[in-house]
C-alpha cells in the first residue's frame, strides 16, 4: 500500500517601500560610507557595484552623511568602486556576497593630484557588524571538493540533507529529522531559492528536494537570534547555481565496490557492493549562432545527477527446521495438542496425513530451507545477502534573465525521481517491499530596483512530493 501526501506552496513576496524592507528573500545587499581624508562624509559619491560573473552592474549615490546602501544583491562575487568629482577613483575587488549576508564595506577616498583609480585586492573578509545572528555558509565548491558527500551516497542519497550535519550546531535526530541549535524541527524553516521545501506530513524538511551537488552555489545554515524575516528560529537557506559569462561543466563519476568492504561478522561472504554515481552539468550565457547572443543578459544552468546502488543487506531469520516441516515438534518442551480430539500428539509428532496441503505449500513456498547453524536448529538458522537496491535520477535548469541592469528574473525547476528497496521481515521469500519517492520544485523570482529607495521583489514557487 502506498500514500502520497502533496504540498502546493504559492509564495509572493512584494516589498514596495522607502528604505529597506526585507521578507523571504535571499538576496544579499552592501552598506557602507564613503569619507575624504579628515574624515568628512563624501556627498554624491557614485558607488558602482558590479557582479563580475554576469556582468551585471548597479549604480547608487551617497547621501548628506556619504552612506550608501545596495540591498536585493544577488549571491555572487562583486567588484565595487566609488567616485567623486576631485577624488582618486577606489575599487574593491573580489568581494564575496553570500545569501542573506549583509556587508559593510567604507571607503576613504583620496584627493587626486591627477586621474587615478585606487585598486583594494586580497582584503581581509568583512566582519558583519550589523546583525547579531550566528550564521554559517558552506559554498558549492566545498560540497563537491570535500568528502562531505561521501557518506550520504553510500546511503543511497544524493541529497545534501546529510552533510548539513558537518556543520556546527546541525544533527538529525531519530526521526531523520533535521535540528538546528537544539530547536525541534518545527522551528525550522528550510529553503530552496527562497521557497520552503517543507514536507506538510511532518512539518520537517523533505530530504530529498535538494538540488544536485553540483547545482548548489551556497547552503547558509542561521541557528540563532534571527530577524523576522526567516520565518523560524532556525533557518537554512540553499541557492542553486546560475550561468555566467563563461561556460563551464564537468562529467563525473563515483565507485564503490565490494572488494574493498570488509566481511559481516554473521555471514560467511560481503554483501555486493557496486556503487555507480554519475552525471554532469553545464552553464553559461545562452547563445544561438547568428540568432541571439546571451552574454552579460541571459544565462543557462543544468545538471543531471543518477545513482545506482545495487547493494545487499545481510539478513538473519529463523525459519522451520526440517524437522519441524515434517512434523517432529519434540524440540518444543510443553505439549503439543491435536486439535480434533483435544488430546496430546505422541512425542509430539503431528501425523504426516494431519498436515494439510495449504500448510506444506506455505512450508515449501513461503520459507526457505534452514542453511546455518546446528541441525534442528529453531532460531537465526537462515543467513543470506538479501539485495535492497536503490536507484535515482535527477535534473535541474535554472534560466537567468537581466532585463537591465537594475531588474532581473530566473526560474528554476527541480525533478527527482527515487527507488528504494527494504528487506522483508519473517520470511526472505516475502520480497522486498518498494518505496518509490517523486520529488519536485519550480521557483520563479523578479527583482527590480524601481529607484535607489524603493525597491520590488515578487516570487512564486511550487513544490510536490
């Protein structure tokens, strides 16, 4: 028998108004105030902050006091420069923005004797001073140049559900939910691009509607005193990786075999072993020869990610010895009654001609023939390598649009599709029992910063399991 629980979620998130205003968004922003050499606030400071894998590029001004502020910044590496009339130009290069991450970054121009730019490169990172939340943020790169991932194939996952746990403060309890900071799992709130990838059975995290490794730009773990724009005490936030200016991809794949696990202690062989993860991926501007060229406007992520483990569990069972598939009950001390006359079976022996034919079908079809441990043995007289495998295939596309360079749109779409096997209990001729596993997720999000104080962001997403 199967069930099939489905969560429809339609998210819109409008922030229409002066100042900042933050709702379930996992955009960055930059804060920051531009100063000359005694120390007085720079006024109309132009400050340029350009995401230098799109190209994409957004001016603001300094205001009276030379403050500044960009927020609705998507997660990428930065190049920001500031310029005023009478002052050397100054660019920090290299600044990293993660989801949600607010960063501080001052600058102190110079007077100039003549037209220069003031290169700043290999800075410390910014301490973030304006928010008093423990966060932290495990890149893309690390999930897949790290063994972090290891593990939770072998499992038979390829989701990063698991490898949260290498992260302080995360663990899975024995529900396979996951806690933050010793929060119950219905304090969490999870995210996928900005929409929850809550399960509606038990209001825990679906742990497979993660995007492939490959597909993840950022996983941003808040454990405590968060804002109330997170929704829950605890929150983890993942961004899936967008294209950029250059195209980029890999194939790869993963092996795991018998020859190198060592014999279970109960069984005379090693249960097969012969793991195969595979897949590739690919991103970059969109471009059709002589059609449409993409660059520093459109751009395309993809992945495909399959998982085939056909591995084996050993199972130990007790099953009718030889004696007792005859008849011979004497190895049962208490008496064994006949059930017509209400008398004792001599020696407690049931007449071969008193065992029906459905009882010694079910003997014959349904458990098999003891083959471990002393003759007439009753319990753990059955050892076998059962196999369970466990098989998965899954796709991701992201699309990004930057319609200018102060409004911009992606969709993302997530499907997964799972096979597990679990061994049977009582008799192995049982068969093992199938849990297959659909999971799905589309986001779409537009962003437009309307002028430098208003700014609206709208998304919509759908997720299914």
């Amino acid at each position: 028998m199967f069930t099939r629980a489905k969560k429809y979620t339609i998210c819109a998130l409008a922030l229409l108004a002066p100042g900042v205003a933050w709702a379930q968004s996992t955009f960055g922003s930059f804060i920051g105030n531009v100063k000359d050499p005694s120390g007085a606030a720079v006024a109309q400071c132009i400050v340029t902050i350009k995401n230098t894998a799109t190209g994409a590029e957004r001016s603001v001004l300094t205001d009276a006091q030379g403050a500044y502020m960009a927020v609705n910044m998507e997660p990428s590496k930065y190049e920001i420069s500031m310029a005023a009339p009478g002052f050397e130009k100054k660019t920090f290069a290299g600044v990293e923005l993660t989801a949600r991450q607010e960063i501080r970054i001052d600058g102190a121009l110079s007077v100039a004797a003549q037209t220069q730019t003031v290169f700043v490169e290999g800075a410390a990172a910014p301490i973030n001073t304006e928010v008093s939340n423990i966060a932290e943020t495990k890149l893309g790169r690390e999930l897949t140049d790290l063994p972090v991932a290891i593990g939770s194939r072998a499992t038979g996952s390829t989701s990063a559900f698991a490898t949260l746990t290498t992260q302080p403060g995360v663990e899975i309890d024995n529900n396979n939910n996951l806690s933050v900071a010793g929060s119950k799992p219905s304090m969490l709130s999870v995210s996928i691009d900005g929409i929850s990838s809550v399960s509606p059975r038990n209001t825990a995290a679906i742990p497979e509607l993660f995007p492939s490794f490959d597909g993840i730009a950022e996983i941003r773990v808040s454990e405590i005193n968060n804002t109330a724009e997170f929704g829950g005490i605890s929150d983890i936030t993942t961004i899936s990786k967008s294209g950029t200016n250059a195209f980029h991809g890999g194939v790869y794949e993963n092996n795991q075999n018998t020859a190198y696990d060592a014999r279970n202690t109960f069984s005379t062989t090693v249960p097969k072993l012969d793991l195969n993860d595979f897949g590739g991926f690919l991103g970059g501007p969109v471009r059709l020869p002589k059609i449409y060229n993409g660059a520093n406007k459109t751009f395309f992520y993809g992945d495909f990610e399959a998982l085939r483990l056909p591995r084996q569990t050993v199972l130990v069972e007790s099953v009718p010895s030889l004696a007792l598939r005859s008849g011979d009950l004497s190895a049962y001390a208490g008496a064994i009654m006949n059930p017509l006359t209400g008398t004792p079976f001599p020696g407690n022996q049931i007449p071969t001609s008193q065992i029906t034919p459905v009882a010694a079908n079910v003997l014959k079809y349904l458990f098999p023939l003891p083959n471990t441990g002393p003759a007439n043995s009753l319990v753990n007289n059955y050892v076998s390598n059962f196999g369970v495998p466990i098989s998965s295939d899954q796709g991701d596309l992201r699309i990004d649009q930057q319609i200018t360079g102060n409004q911009t749109i992606f969709a993302r779409g997530t499907y997964k599709y799972k096979l597990g096997q679990t061994a049977p209990t009582g008799s192995p001729l049982a068969g093992p029992t199938l849990t297959p596993e659909h999971d799905y997720a589309l986001t779409v999000a537009h962003n437009w910063a309307i002028r430098p104080s208003i700014y609206n962001e709208i998304r919509a997403g759908l997720t299914g399991s």
